[in-house]
C-alpha cells in the first residue's frame, strides 16, 4: 500500500514539474498544452521502442493520452529555446525598433521572441525550416491576434532570398551563425542593425580586435563592411534545453561607406594572410622573392597579420596589386564568403 502511494506521488511530481517546463518553454500560458522533450539525433529504432516503453512505464506519455502534442529539440540543429522573459525583453529594447520596422528573425522556434517582436513593429518575416516549430508558431500568433503581422518562410535561411526588411532580430542556431552573418553583411539587402543572439565564444571572435588572441579572419571581414557592438551576455540556464555554452547578445551597424576593394580578391587575400596569422608576412611568404620585395618596400616584412588593422591590410593589398600581385580563390565557388576555400596568387 506504501508503496503504491509513494509511486503515485512520484507521478504526481513529475507530472506537475513537466507542466511547468511546457509553460516555461513558451513563456506564456497557452490554451494548447506542449510537451518538450530533447531528441538524439543518434536514436534508432530499437532505442526509440526501448524509450517508449520505458516512457509508458514513468507515466511520461500521459501528456499525448490527453490529446496534447510532444516536440523534439534536436542540439545538433542548434534548436535551444530562449524562454526567460527578462532576456527576451531586453533584447527587443537593445535592437531600437520603430513602430514602422519591418523585422527579419531568423529560427524565431517556438515564437517567444516573435510575439514581442509583432508587438514592437509592424512586420515580422520569421524564416524557419522546421514544420513543427511554424505550426506552434502559427497558432500563437493566432491566440494573440497577431497573423496579420506576420509572414512566415518555411524554408533554409542559408539557402533563400530574403525580402527587404529594416532591423535583424534573431536567436541565431549556432551551427549556422558564420555562414549567416557573411549572407546578411555581404548581401544584397541593405539594414539598419542585427541584433543577433550568438555562441560566447563567437561573438568574442566577431568582436576581437588587432592583438586579441581571439583575433581572426572572420573578424576582419566583417569590419571592413560594419560596426560589431557588444551588448549583454545570456546564461545558458535561460534556454530550454540547456546548451553547454553561454551566450551573448551583439549589435551589428552596417557602414555607411566601404572601402572600394574587389569582395573576391579580399577573401581571398585575408584567407591567404590568416592561414598563419601568428607568423610574420616575411615568414610566410619567403619562397616568394617579388611578395617579400613588397613587403619590404612597404614595412610589412616582420609584421603578423593577427596584429594588423583592416586599414593596414587595406595599404598592403593595394601594394601588391600595383606591383602586379592578385589574390583569387582556387577552387569552384569563388565569391562565396561563407565557403572555405583555398586562396593563391598571381604574379
């Protein structure tokens, strides 16, 4: 008899503690209930049989008995919902919408973000590839009265033309976050700012400056066409599930003027240069009796591109190409700036 009742509390327990995790994934109570639970993305068949029986044993099926729906996050897509509403709000302060902005969010996942963003502007296109999250989305945005405010792109934010917009807002999948900024800082569309949830540890390499350890190519790229401002750091306990990393929130001003470079040739350039960032420009290219005459000429000889600015690698690509020096990539897919590719030189 104890023991029936002491498993009858534990079900009771888990049943309300898994209520309160739906209710904190969506931030809002909700007239439709959703259950989250984090999917392998290793999972066959037999594990997935050995789950659910293992499931029906703990009572965890108890949610879909009742008519209600389950969803899987998968970690290798980067889906980790934002769920504290305080993060959530400050984000929308720190990105300056105007009642007037079309905003472009990019994996708005189960809309927390999104309904504080309708509230804000006057139009939101939510790019998201996943069915699931847009048919939860939709109804919340339905709940709220909001559909007309919204247009959703069920489509690979990588892959589609995006329509014109005015600010960026986005909790960003990590997995995707370098090839992503390079489409919006290098794209066609022109905007006012993205406010752009990231991974810590590379939102440290975007802001990194000449000398920082963190300093890279990406960074450098980035400057030579916008602005990175720092804005707050995000615990990962504030995301459901909980990622193994911290965030941060960083603010992205493109310039109003950019240096006249031929795109191409500056990739490739700053590919060839960070390949060995930490080894002098005379190091690296010392096979090369004309590259290092310039370097020479230039002072640039015993310097480390980790330490140089844009404006310096700006001077000294300009060098090269009046002595006949251009820098292209090797391989198939020359212009894309989100695609690793080799860089060589002609002389």
């Amino acid at each position: 008899m104890f023991g029936r009742a002491k498993s009858l509390s534990l079900y009771l327990i888990r049943d309300l503690q898994r209520r309160r995790q739906s209710i904190r994934l969506f931030g809002t109570k909700s007239s439709r209930h959703y259950v989250l639970r984090e999917k392998r993305d290793d999972d066959g068949d037999d594990s997935k049989k050995k789950r659910r029986n293992k499931v029906k044993n703990d009572g965890e099926l108890q949610a879909e008995e009742e008519g209600h729906s389950s969803i899987y996050l998968h970690k290798s897509r980067g889906q980790h919902i934002l769920t504290n509403p305080r993060v959530l709000d400050a984000i929308v302060r720190k990105a300056d919408i105007r009642p007037t902005d079309t905003i472009l969010e990019i994996g708005p996942g189960t809309g927390n973000l999104t309904l504080r963003l309708l509230e804000a502007a006057k139009k939101v296109y939510a790019v998201e590839i996943d069915k699931r999250m847009i048919e939860i989305l939709n109804n919340r945005v339905s709940e709220r009265g909001l559909q007309d405010k919204i247009t959703v792109i069920c489509k690979d934010a990588l892959k589609t033309d995006f329509p014109e917009f005015d600010l960026i807002v986005a909790n960003i999948p990590y997995g995707i976050s370098s090839p992503l900024i390079a489409k919006l800082v290098f794209g066609a569309n022109t905007f006012r700012s993205a406010t752009l949830l990231l991974q810590k540890e590379f939102a440290k390499r975007l802001l990194a400056k000449p000398g920082d350890s963190e300093f890279n190519r990406l960074a450098v790229n980035v400057k030579l066409v916008a602005d990175v401002e720092f804005m707050m750091d995000v615990s990962k306990r504030d995301f459901v599930p909980c990622p193994r990393v911290d965030s941060s929130v960083v603010k992205i001003h493109p310039k109003a003027q950019v240096p006249e470079v031929d795109m191409n040739e500056w990739w490739a350039f700053t590919r060839t240069c960070f390949s060995k960032k930490n080894k002098t420009l005379g190091a690296t290219f010392k096979q090369k009796k004309k590259i290092v005459e310039v370097l020479k000429a230039g002072g640039f000889e015993d310097k480390r591109p980790s330490k140089l600015s844009n404006e310096e690698l700006l001077c000294l690509l300009s060098l090269f190409n009046q002595s006949g020096i251009h820098f292209h990539d090797q391989r198939e897919g020359k212009g894309e700036p989100n695609v690793a590719l080799d860089a060589s030189y002609d002389i």
